[in-house]
C-alpha cells in the first residue's frame, strides 16, 4: 500500500548527541532511557529497550500519541512501541497538538519532518524527526 506524498497524523521530540557515540547497543538504550522526560519514562514503564532504527513502518502503527514537548510514541501493538525524540527538540510539541508528516512511502524515517498544528489547524511550528528507540514488553 503505496501513497505518493500521504499526510500522515504524528508526532515529535530531542535525542542526545551522545547516543550517537556509544558503541555498545545497550549502553546506547541505557543513555537514551536516562535522557527521556519524567512522562516519558512514565510511558514506557515496564518495557526494555532496543538498538534504535533509522525507519519505522508505519502501516503497523495504529496510534500517535504526543507525550509531552520532547517526546512521541508510534504504537505497533500492546507489545511494542516506538519512542522518538527529535535531536534539535521541537518546543511547539504538545499534548493538545497534532502532529503532520509528508511520506512518499508507507516509512518514517530520522531527518522526516514532522510540522505541528495548533488547534485549530494552522502551522505553529515543525522539527525533524531523530533515531525511533523500540520499547518492548
């Protein structure tokens, strides 16, 4: 299932510069958890943290959910979540907000952008979208 351009409902957040520099793909996890929000830590109480990916597909993902104004969540399934935090942050991010990305395929990927819209459907701001951390139970 192919949409040229498809506008997508999402959401975004900051990664650290570190992460980028540890080797080890749990040392990695460890920093990225140490790094996250109270609300976020919130959120993925409970699940472990894998090596982060470049893409996520988003045909498995059924809900968005903006955590707070550094941090979204991709669901795949009970199971399985994706945390992204947009490396250059993104202050407009909040709950109230929703999220809008252009793809040319079914993925999201790091460097997307994401734009933000207010409530009542204007532009308020945008940030590109960093690495997505799955957390899973």
């Amino acid at each position: 299932m192919r949409a040229a351009a498809a506008l997508l409902l999402l959401a975004a957040a900051p990664a650290s510069a570190e992460l980028g520099r540890l080797k080890s793909p749990m040392l990695a996890a460890d920093a990225a958890r140490a790094a996250l929000t109270p609300a976020a830590q919130k959120a993925v109480a409970g699940r472990t943290a894998l090596p982060s990916v470049d893409c996520i597909d988003l045909r498995r993902s059924y809900a968005t959910r903006i955590v707070d104004n550094r941090t979204i969540l991709w669901e795949q399934s009970p199971r399985r979540l994706f945390l992204n935090m947009p490396p250059r942050g993104c202050r407009t991010l909040a709950a109230y907000r929703t999220i809008v990305t252009r793809s040319g395929d079914s993925r999201l990927c790091v460097g997307d952008m994401a734009r933000v819209l207010g409530q009542q459907g204007n532009i308020v701001g945008q940030c590109r979208l960093g690495r997505f951390v799955p957390y899973v139970k």
